[in-house]
C-alpha cells in the first residue's frame, strides 16, 4: 500500500483522544516527554529508549544504581557435559517452533494475536518441561499492567545457592514500525529467533535435567514482553526482582540469532557499550571454547535490548546478536522479517552460548567483587 493513502489515518489515530504523556529515557539520566503516538516515530528515527513512565524512581533521574560485579570464570569447566548434549540440538524442531511463532499475525505487544502468541509460547514451555518435579522447575506467567501479553518465566531451582540467579533471556514481541497495530509482524530474526534459540537451550537442559542433573544455582529463562514499547516488560519484571530484593548474578540477552549476511565471514556480536564487562569477558571466553565461529565485538548504543533493565537495576547483564550491528538483518520490524532468511545453523550456534553459559555458571561459586 502506497503510504499517502495511509495519511487520513494516521491524522485520525494522532487524533485519538487518550494520548498521554509517557516519559523515555534515551541515554542515562536523558529524559524525555512525548506522546504515545510520537515513540512510534522515535523508533522509524532509529532512536531507542526505556520508557520509564511507570517507574517514577528511575524516571526522577536519580543516580544510576551501581552494577554488583561478581567473579566468573576464567576457564571452562563444563565440557565434558557440553559436549554429551551440544549434538542433541535440534534444528528441525527450532524451525517448527519458530514457524509457529511466526504464524501469528504479529506479536505486538498491544494486540490480540500478541496475546495468544503468549499464550502458545507458554503452552509450548510447559510441553517442554512436562515431568519435572514441581520442586524443581516453576513456569510463570508474569502479567503487565496496561497491556495483555505477559512475560514467561522458567525457574529451575539450585540445589546448594538457590539465591543466585543465573538468566538467560530474549524478546517475544514483534512490531511493524510503519504501522504496529495494522500490519503484520512476522518478526521471525527480532526476536523469534533468539526465542526459538533459548526454547531449545531449555529444551537440552531439560534432557539433562530428567537424567538426574541438578545445578547448584538457580537459572531462569526469561521471555519478555514488549521489548519494542521501550523494555517494558523486563523493566517492570527487574523493578519486581529488586523489590523481592532477589539477587541476580548474571543476565545474558540474546535478541536476533538467525540472520549471516556473508556466510563466508560468519560470526556472532558481542556488545561491548551499555553491558557489564567482566560478564562479556565471559561470554568471549563460551563462545571461543564452544563455537565454530568467532565473534567481534561491536557497539548497539543505548536501550537496545533487555539487557538494559538489568543494569539499570544494578544487575550484571551481557548481550549477544548475530553479528557486528553493521551486518545485521534489514528487514526486522518489517513484514518481511521471515523465516526464509534466516540460517538454522547460525540459531545453533547461539544455542551453543546459552548452554555453555547455564552450565558453566550453574555451577559457579558467586563471589561478589564490588
Ligand atoms: C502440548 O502438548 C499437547 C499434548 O501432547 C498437545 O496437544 C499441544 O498441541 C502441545 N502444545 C504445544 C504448544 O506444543
Ligand atoms: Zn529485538
């Protein structure tokens, strides 16, 4: 559709009566006041943001909570585990689950097919870990107010330090940019695929997991909510946590796992701006022991992903994409974001950093640094 004759439309939805003020935070302590309406054009602008409306604390500009750093490991420990169940991943089953999350209109985080994609993912996560004590692995439907598509997550309790919580999360929502509330969102690379990646990371650790396999701390696998309104759903998750005063020790998010632009230069990014670094030490140190391909380093800028909502509550956090920010997928946020473009193999890949970081720090003695 031609966009002029898209204009009458979009003057009457600017002109929709409940339009209130929403405050975004688009680069530590930055603030800033719009429209509803106006995030939309933020993000065609390419500007991302933390709408912290709902957080009055966050949004007074106070000091920026300090970050606990914690020690990691140096050297790998865990391969003898991850080398008995790396060949179990299974590609076949990553591409039905995400051409099934793909198959909803959009995953918006304000629709109705938004909701029931939650709704299936969270039906798919209780086929996965069907059979495991109650003790052990708790599924919850985090909810939001405001908006009907929850958060999901997946608790695997520690036997000896249940305290420390390890996590591995990734976004559920997709959005067309043009116009979210009208056309599709397939939203297969951002982020179907890192939720595919990370169901199948739960997938093995539940095989391992029914054989008897307990970690010593506890992992969460974390499916977000409207990552795509400006981190709401993990904010209001990581605001819930720091309320709980629950103690996390490291937070890893993968957001776009599918997409090679040049199969001869394959590679993952790693950034490096806005995370923890001693953490994104660690992850180098995964994916350079459990990876076929390298990775470099490269910058996202600021709220580009969850990650962000940790940190922002003084958790450590580390992300992972499919490349360099300069090659990665030009078609997310479009109705052209579809599974044919992306790489099955290159998803594996990524599963390889999720397993290696929930074993490796599954097992891990947290000392706290600072
Ligand atoms: C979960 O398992 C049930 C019973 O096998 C099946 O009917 C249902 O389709 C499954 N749901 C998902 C989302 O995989
Ligand atoms: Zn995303």
């Amino acid at each position: 559709m031609k966009l002029s004759y898209l204009i009458p439309f979009l003057v009457l939805v600017g002109a929709f009566p409940s339009n209130p003020l929403r405050t975004l935070e688009i680069d530590q302590g930055s603030y800033i006041h719009v429209k509803e309406s106006e995030k939309l054009s933020l993000l065609r602008r390419g500007i991302r943001f933390i709408d912290v409306t709902s957080f009055p604390l966050i949004g007074k500009g106070s000091k920026p909570k300090d970050v606990a750093i914690y020690s990691y490991p140096e050297h790998t420990s865990q391969s003898e585990l991850m080398d008995s169940i790396v060949n179990h991943i299974d590609k076949k089953s990553m591409y039905n689950d995400l051409a099934h999350f793909t198959s909803f209109y959009t995953r918006y985080y304000k629709s109705e097919s938004g909701y029931q994609s939650a709704l299936w993912l969270a039906d798919r996560i209780y086929n996965v870990t069907y059979g495991l004590p109650s003790e052990l692995v708790s599924v919850e439907k985090f909810e939001h107010d405001g908006w009907d598509q929850f958060s999901i997550i997946v608790s695997i309790r520690g036997r000896e330090t249940p305290e420390d919580i390890v996590i591995l999360g990734s976004h559920q929502d997709s959005m067309n940019l043009i116009l979210p509330s009208l056309l599709s969102a397939p939203g297969a690379d951002d982020d179907g695929s890192g939720t595919v990646t990370n169901l199948e990371t739960l997938r093995l650790y539940v095989e391992l997991l029914s054989q008897g396999y307990r970690p010593k701390n506890t992992i969460e696998f974390h499916f977000y909510s409207a990552e795509e309104g400006g981190m709401l759903g993990s904010l209001d998750l990581f605001t819930a946590y720091v309320e709980k005063q629950k103690k996390v020790t490291a937070m890893l998010q993968q957001d776009m796992t599918g997409y090679v632009q040049d199969p001869n230069d394959e590679h993952v990014g790693i950034i490096t701006d806005h995370t923890t670094p001693q953490l994104t030490d660690f992850i180098k140190l995964i994916i350079d022991s459990y990876l076929r391909i390298p990775f470099k380093e490269s910058e996202c800028g600021y709220a580009c992903s969850d990650h962000s909502s940790a940190t922002k509550n003084g958790y450590p956090a580390a992300f992972v994409i499919e490349s360099q920010m300069s090659s990665n997928n030009r078609y997310v946020h479009t109705t052209m974001d579809t599974i044919d473009r992306l790489s099955l193999d290159h998803m594996a890949e990524h599963a390889k950093i999720g397993l290696g970081y929930i074993l490796e720090l599954g097992n891990w003695n947290f000392e706290i640094k600072k």
